[in-house]
C-alpha cells in the first residue's frame, strides 16, 4: 500500500498539470482556468473521496481496477479537450459561452478525479488498517509522490518532451501499477492486460509526433508545426503566403497586416534620431524590419521565448528572417523584465508585449517596469507600447484598466500621448512630446519611408480626429488605482473584461475594494472576520464539526497563499507553463514534510490505547496555528517590499505553506481520534474542498481587488482566527 500511495501521489500531480496545460491551451491561454481547473479538480476528488467511503469492497484488486482505468481515460481526456470547441460548435477563434466552458472543464476531470479520490480513500484505510499507520503517514506518502509528479511533469518539457507523451508516460505508470498487486486472484491475467496496454502505449508514443499535429489539426487547418514550450504551445499556419502564429491556440500575429509597419513607425517618428533601440518582442512579427528604415546604429531585439523564436525562424518570410541577422541587429533571449534591469541606455524602448490579459504579461504594465524603462532612457528618450481598446465604445471596466496602466506610467513619466484606434500606441517621455502631426508627417517623407498605411495623411487624422481628445479628456478626469506587482488591478479589469464577453452587465461594475482609502474594503472585511468569529465561537459546541471547520479553512488559507504565490511568480518570470509541476511539487513536498513530522511529534505510542479524555493536544494545536499566522503576517511584509521573485524563494515559502497546511491536516486526524479509518473521508473532502473555494476566492475576488500583500494579511488573520477552533 505504501508504493500504491506513492504511485498515486505520482499520476495524481502528473496528471494534474497534463490537463492543465491542455485546458489552458483549448480556451486561448486566459490564466483564469488554471484556478477553475484546480478548484474543480479538488472538488470532483473530495467527492470522489465520499463516494469512496460509500463503496464496502477495500481489496487491493478494487486499487488496480482504478489504477487501470485511470490508464485508460487520460489519454482519452487529452483528445476530449482538444477536440473540445468542435464538438461543442465553436467558432474558430472566437470563446466557447462561458456556460460551455465550465461545462468542458467538469467533464475533462469527472472520471480522472473521482478516480483519485476514491484510489486515495481506498488505498488509505488498507494502509491504515494493515501497518497500524495513522492517517498523517499516508497523506505524507501521497504528498511524497506528488513531489516526483511534479518534478517529472517540469523536467520532461524542459527536455522538450511534448505534452502527449508526458501524457502517454503518466497513462504507463498507472498501468505500471499491476506488478506491485499482490492477489491471489486473477494476479496473471491483470499482469497480462496490463503488458498489453503498456505496450500499445510505447507503440503509440513513436508515432506521437504525427497524432499531436492530426489533434491540433482539428482546430488548426493548414497546419504547419505545433510544439510545447515553457511559455505555452506554439503553432503555425500558413494559408495562400499568409503566415499565422497562435500561443495557446490564441492568434499572436500574422504577416500581411500592417500591424506592425503602423506600431514601428508612430513609435519611431516622436524621436528625431532614433540611434539605439530597444525592442521587446515582436521581431518575428516584423517590427525588426520597419525600424531598419530609420538606419539606427544599434537595434537590441530580447525575444523571451527562445524555442519560440528558433521555431520560426524556419517560416517567416524572407525579409524578415534577414533582418533578424543584420550587422546592426543584437537578438537576445532573456525575460525582459530582468533584462531591462541592467542593460545599457536606449534612446527608443518599444515594448511589443501581449496584452495584460493574465499575470504573465500584466507585469510589462506595471509602475516597476515603466519604472525600469525610465532609468535606461537617454535624455530626450521615448517608451511605446501598445494597448488593444475599441474606436466607439469604451465600457467602464476598458476605461479604469487602461487609467490604471497610465497612471503607472505617469509615476515615472511626465508626458504621455495616447493615439486612438482598434489598438491604441501609447508614446511617453520626460521631455515634451511632439504632437504636431505636420512635423511628424515631415519626418516620415524626409527619410522616404515607403508605407502601406502610415502616411501623413494618416498620421493628421489620428491627432485630429475626435477620439484623439476624447480619450484625452477621460484619462485626465478618470480616477483608477495604480497598477502595480503588489495590486495588480490590471489583472482584475481584464478578468473582467473577458467575464462580460459572456455576461455584458459585467462591463458596467466596478468591484474595486480599495478605493476611498480604502475604507470600503476595511468595513467589508472588519464585518467578515466578526462574522467569522461569531461562526466559530458556535461550532465550538460540535466537536466533529469543528474538527471539519478547521481542516476546511485551513485547505482554504493554503489554497490563497499557493495561488498567490503561483501568480506571483508568474508576474516576476512569467515561465509557469513550464514550471507550474515545480511549485505544486514544493507544495507537495511542504505537505509530506507536515504531515511526517507532525505525526512523529504528537501520534501516542499506540493507537489502540488512545483515551479521548487524556488525549486533548489542543497545545499543539496552537502552536501549529500561531506557526502558520506568523508565516503569513512574513509574507504580507514580504510582498511588501518586493524581495521575493526567485523560484527558489518561492519554492521554500510554498513547502513552509504546504507543510503548516499538512500539519493541522494531521493534527485533526490525531487529537482524541481512536479510529483513524472513520477521519479519512470527511478531513480529506474537508480539505481538498476548501481548497477549492480558496482558489476561486483568491484569483477571483482578493487578489485583484486588495492586492498581493494584503491578501497575505488577511489570510495571517484567518489563520488566528482559527485558534477558536483549538482552544
């Protein structure tokens, strides 16, 4: 049972990040679905875990039944999901109804979860009842197994290991798991079916290559190349000489518009020599080869996607390709966020970042990045980017982002001009900033540029016309917090913004907390934890119930502090595609570590003499608690002031985190229990369901709304809260 437990601790985190990947993939790359995924993965499993204790049979054959089966359906998932939009009518390109979305979600993880919920019931009370272990012990042992799922789902993309086979080795180990089975019964025939899916398996895995592009076929016709990389799926199609790029099936660019000739040029034109320029992305999609035009004597071109670029290469058109490899041009592959920080200084910064749709590339609009930007500005210096908007309409949540990223801006520049359109450029500068469009229509005629749209005819009309003062006159009289790494508002606006694409009402609500001072989201949250108080102070009187609470809430807190750490490290380095398996594997590991030793510190010598009268570990227990509340109170200072970003540093605080939740989890199950097979159900559940909620209520609702830090404050005194629940 002990290697059972592993196994299962293996494929259940193995799996986990394989469907994630997948699903974040078939709905465009929104992070929001990492976050439903988990909340929905951990509530399907607690239920999974209550149906468990519902089924009498406990035998080790019912183990490697569900081990097989869970052989059998990812692989079958993986297809569900990316066949998922055509099945359910989708419009390429266009978002499945919100409704549909959840629907698909639920589906791709019913069988897979219910499954491991009821394999980790199962596989408990066997080891419980055979080892005379405790509850703790085997949670410890799961965890353990979790930590070597995730270290393999991390290493195998590093080492280019493509998502369908990291999904056909997880589907081996399941099968894997009929050479530990032990039965007298049917033991050669359940080794037999086993060989043969194993094989079928290793025979599948030679012709991965061609399955995984006939599955990204459904959705992508023309199809040139697919791959995984650690910052999403790459794909490409090609259709009449028209090349088009999608990351996480989510349309990058395409090589016939003029996209990037207008972004170049209205850019480049507010600076009357451009000589060093820095480009943050877009090389590939042109923009390279417009600022060629104006002969600047160095272009430094930081691509953060290496494997994305060297795929490319391959496709692009020629003159693209060549003046990637001009004399004047340096590529480098580097974050840029971290390459700004000490690079040298540029009289052009152009920063072609995605949209600030997700905590990835919401950090490249943040006060600490227009800060960056400003420091490596030569006198005179000018920073652009570009903001996807509406000509006609601009709803309320589209207005308070964009005021929220300009007033970021205007914390470290003086001058700022936003030029209207489908996509609106918006150019700052600590000098004035030229906006008469007659000398800017000179500049581009006097070094005959040669342009499709950019003209100054053109370039008249965007200063003229009246969204130009429209826009204007709202950014001045708007009020929006500012966006930052801690109070990423941004990230709310955008959630939003994508929300009321299925909900339009959504469009006209701002649910910001920390306005006035914040003096709404103190009397919120003041009558929440008095709320929470008087709840805990009643549940004091049931005993079970209070034993229940108190694991649900913890899960709870757990769940907000490792999604507030996962998003935060995805704001900092922006790679967690690739390691999301490595910070649930320290989760994971903080989980094994908790348990293991809290079991060795308060499990009594035998599990047969416990007396419920003399047992009360409530000591114990408030000192697990009072542990967990300072580690949260640390991480608010923390986040504070920004020092930590690593993926080290935030590995350990996820182990302390997952070590203080496992913890209580084993406290619970040890303090006056005298049948460890009665807790396995209810604390399991328990935990894995607050979990869920706390996912949901971290992304959702109180990190965009009160921010990072303040969110680890208020999780510091839930957690003290909790005492009322122990003492």
């Amino acid at each position: 049972m002990s290697i059972n437990l592993l196994l299962i601790g293996i494929v259940s985190i193995l799996g986990q990040v394989i469907i994630l990947r997948e699903l974040s993939v078939a709905f465009y790359g929104i992070e929001l679905i990492y976050i439903l995924t988990i909340g929905i993965w951990l509530l399907w499993t607690g239920i999974g875990a209550l149906i468990g204790r519902r089924i009498s049979h406990h035998g080790p054959g019912l183990i490697v039944f569900l081990f097989i089966l869970m052989g059998i359906t990812l692989p079958l998932d993986i297809a569900f999901i990316r066949g998922s939009r055509v099945l359910f009518g989708g419009v390429p390109g266009a978002y499945l109804p919100f409704i549909h979305q959840l629907i698909i979600i639920s589906l791709a993880l019913l069988p897979v979860c219910l499954n491991f919920g009821i394999l980790f019931q199962k596989a408990a009370v066997l080891y419980v009842k055979n080892h005379n272990k405790t509850l703790a012990y085997a949670y410890a042992i799961e965890s353990a197994g979790g930590v070597i799922g995730g270290l393999l789902s991390t290493l195998l993309l590093r080492f280019g290991v493509q998502n369908l086979n990291i999904t056909l080795v997880c589907a081996i180990l399941s099968f894997a798991s009929a050479f530990i089975y032990q039965g007298r019964r049917h033991q050669p025939v359940i080794r037999l079916i086993a060989m043969m899916f194993i094989f079928t398996l290793a025979m599948t895995s030679l012709q991965s290559p061609n399955i995984d592009r006939w599955m990204t076929g459904w959705n992508h016709p023309n199809l040139l190349e697919t791959r995984d990389t650690p910052y999403g799926r790459i794909t490409v199609r090609s259709l009449h000489n028209q090349l088009s790029i999608f990351e996480n099936d989510a349309l990058n660019f395409e090589t016939e518009g003029t996209t990037a000739e207008e972004f170049a040029h209205l850019s480049a034109l507010h600076h009357a020599n451009p000589q060093k320029i820095l480009l943050l992305g877009g090389g590939v999609e042109g923009l390279v080869r417009e600022l060629q035009l104006y002969s600047p004597r160095q272009i430094d071109y930081v691509e953060l996607n290496s494997q994305m670029l060297d795929m490319l290469q391959q496709h692009i058109p020629s003159d693209i390709r060549n003046s990637l490899t001009a004399e004047n041009v340096r590529v480098i592959t580097a974050d840029p966020r971290r390459y700004i920080d000490d690079c040298e200084s540029y009289d052009l910064i152009i920063s072609a970042m995605p949209e600030p749709a997700s905590g990835q590339t919401n950090r490249f609009y943040t006060r600490e990045f227009f800060k960056s930007c400003a420091a490596k500005l030569n006198p005179c210096g000018i920073l652009t980017f570009r903001l996807r908007a509406s000509e006609n309409l601009w709803t309320p949540q589209l207005k308070l982002r964009t005021v929220s990223i300009i007033r970021a801006l205007e914390s470290s520049f003086h001058y700022v001009t936003v030029l209207p359109g489908v996509t609106n450029i918006i150019i700052a500068s600590n000098e004035p900033l030229q906006t008469d469009p007659i000398l800017l229509g000179e500049r581009l005629t006097g070094r005959s540029i040669s342009t499709k749209l950019v003209i100054p005819e053109y370039i008249r009309y965007l200063y003229s016309n009246d969204r130009f003062h429209e826009i204007r006159e709202f950014l001045e009289t708007t009020r929006a917090p500012v966006n930052s790494d801690d109070l990423p508002i941004c990230y709310q606006y955008a959630v939003m913004i994508w929300l009321s694409q299925f909900y339009p009402q959504l469009a006209f609500h701002d649910m910001n907390l920390t306005g006035a001072g914040g003096k709404g989201s103190r009397i919120f949250f003041g009558i929440l934890f008095i709320t929470i108080i008087l709840a805990f102070l009643l549940l004091r009187r049931r005993f079970w119930l209070r034993r229940i609470i108190l694991v649900s809430v913890t899960g709870f807190i757990g769940m907000v502090m490792e999604t507030l750490l996962i998003l935060h490290y995805q704001m900092k380095s922006g790679i967690l595609y690739q390691d999301i398996g490595l910070l649930l594997t320290a989760f994971m590991l903080g989980l094994t570590i908790g348990a293991y030793l809290t079991n060795r510190w308060i499990r009594p010598s035998s599990l047969t003499a416990i007396s419920p009268s003399n047992k009360n570990r409530w000591g114990q227990g408030a000192i697990l608690i009072t542990g967990f509340c300072l580690l949260n109170a640390v991480m608010m200072l923390t986040l504070k002031v920004s020092i930590l970003s690593s993926l080290i540093g935030i590995a350990v605080v996820l182990v302390l985190t997952g070590a203080f939740v496992a913890a209580v989890f084993a406290y619970a199950s040890l303090d006056r229990i005298t049948d460890q097979t009665r807790v396995i159900s209810p604390l399991y559940a328990a935990d894995i369901i607050g979990g869920c909620f706390g996912g949901l209520a971290g992304v959702l609702f109180l990190i965009p709304m009160i921010g990072l830090s303040s969110t680890a404050g208020l999780m510091s005194g839930f957690a003290l809260v909790c005492l009322l629940l122990i003492l």
